[in-house]
C-alpha cells in the first residue's frame, strides 16, 4: 500500500493549486534551459538511462509529457513503466509521427503505453524540419504546452492508475519526471546543468512516494547509495537509479 503523498510547498501555499503549477513551471523553466544544449550531433549520445540514447529518451519524454497534459484535461491517467532499463522503451513511432494511437492506449480505453510515471501516447502531430522531425523543438513546444494545459486545469484530484491524488500533488510528480530527464539530457549532452538546491529539495519527497521498493525493479531502478549529507540533487538522483557523476565516457 502506498504512503499518503508527502506535504510540499506546492500543497501548504495559500493557494495549493497554484503551489503545484509553480513547481512544475520552476521544472519546466529547468527543462527549457538543458534542451537548448542539444546539438544535433547529440542525438546518438548514450544517457543515464541504461541502454537509451538521447534520441529514443527525448522521444519517451514526448510521450511523458503528453501524458501529464492529459491528466490535466481529463482529470485522470493510466499509471505505466518509467525507464529503468533496457527493456521500457518509447512508442518513437506514435511520438514523432502523424501514425495511429498506441493498441491499448488511452484513444482505445485500454492501458497506456510509452510513458514513464504517467503514460499516453503522443496526440499532435511532429515538428518538422528540413524534411525530418526535430525531437528538440518537438518536445520544447510540448513542454510549454503542458504549463498552459495546468495552468488553465481546475480539477481538484486527479487519478493516476486508479489513485486520487490532489491536483497539486500530481503537478509536483509531473515536476519530478520533468526535471530528472532536463537532468538526463544536459549530462548525455556533456553539462553538468545542476538542479537548483531548492528545487531538487522539495522534490525528493514526491520521489520518494511514487518509487517504492514494490515498484523495483520492474518500474524504477534500484537505488544507489547516497550519503544524507549529499546534494540534494544527488539524493534525489540516486534515489532514482542514477549515478550524480554520471559521464559520457565515449566523448
């Protein structure tokens, strides 16, 4: 059985609602900053995640995003794999391209599939640039758009997999998948782009409830060691399988 979802700022603020659009915006504002490293020599670069390039995760971060956006204009969304390893990867065909849902997916009222803590396939259409999809600009625009979607959503709880949660709450979890692969994507391009301190604090506690040892290692992968003295980022990194120091060694 899960903990009940840890107090953040996001839910003690005057305005709770607001609390948890703030924090995804501050996630967002990260993300916006470690996308605009990629080059597209970068593409093929390996990342944190075990077995991805960076290619295949801006694709899976698409798919994620686009699930966060419809948990904010349906009030719920299917609960799915994360990346943890080899074995989860991205729908890259439904999230760069005009073809038909994901079988099973949210368009046939099945289970969703492609997405990491919340899951969906891709809704729009690829940005396309001289002929090919550009998966930056692609999931930059999505990025934005998921802020308005929030920002102008007014439902109060929001079921992911089956589960209540406050609006606020899901907004803070949507803030820790964002920030931890803007995370992935600076290190695979060679940045070190830290976490702002603040940030990375508040959401190690949201971390920690929706990456249980029940969810190890089929949707998260194992923890590794972090001293409590540590950065907070660093906690937060390796509380989610990966390594703070983390490095491209093939550059």
């Amino acid at each position: 059985m899960r903990k009940s979802p840890p107090t953040t700022n996001a839910d003690t603020t005057a305005d709770p609602w607001m609390g948890g659009v703030a924090l995804l915006g501050q996630a967002i504002d990260y993300a916006l900053g470690c996308l605009s490293l990629v080059t597209p020599g970068d593409l093929d670069r390996p990342t944190p995640c075990d077995g991805w390039d960076l290619r295949a995760l801006l694709a899976h971060a698409n798919d994620s995003f686009t699930a966060l956006a419809e948990a904010a204009a349906f009030g719920h969304v299917a609960l799915v794999p994360p990346i943890s390893d080899s074995h989860n990867k991205p729908n890259t065909t439904n999230a760069t391209t005009h073809g038909p849902p994901v079988p099973g997916g949210p368009a046939s009222g099945g289970p969703a599939s492609g997405g990491p803590a919340l899951g969906g396939p891709a809704a729009v259409g690829p940005v396309v640039v001289g002929g090919e999809v550009d998966p930056v600009v692609a999931l930059r625009d999505r990025a934005t758009s998921l802020l308005h979607a929030w920002a102008n959503a007014r439902a109060a709880i929001v079921s992911i997999g089956g589960c209540p949660l406050t609006a606020a709450t899901v907004c803070g979890v949507g803030a820790v998948e964002v920030t931890v692969h803007a995370w992935d994507v600076a290190r695979s391009c060679g940045h070190p782009s830290p976490i702002p301190a603040p940030m990375a604090t508040e959401l190690l506690p949201l971390a920690r409830l929706f990456a249980t040892d029940a969810d190890r290692p089929a949707r998260f992968a194992l923890p590794l060691d972090a001293a409590p003295q540590a950065l907070a980022q660093d906690r937060l990194l390796a509380y989610l399988g990966r390594d703070p120091h983390w490095t491209d060694n093939s550059r």
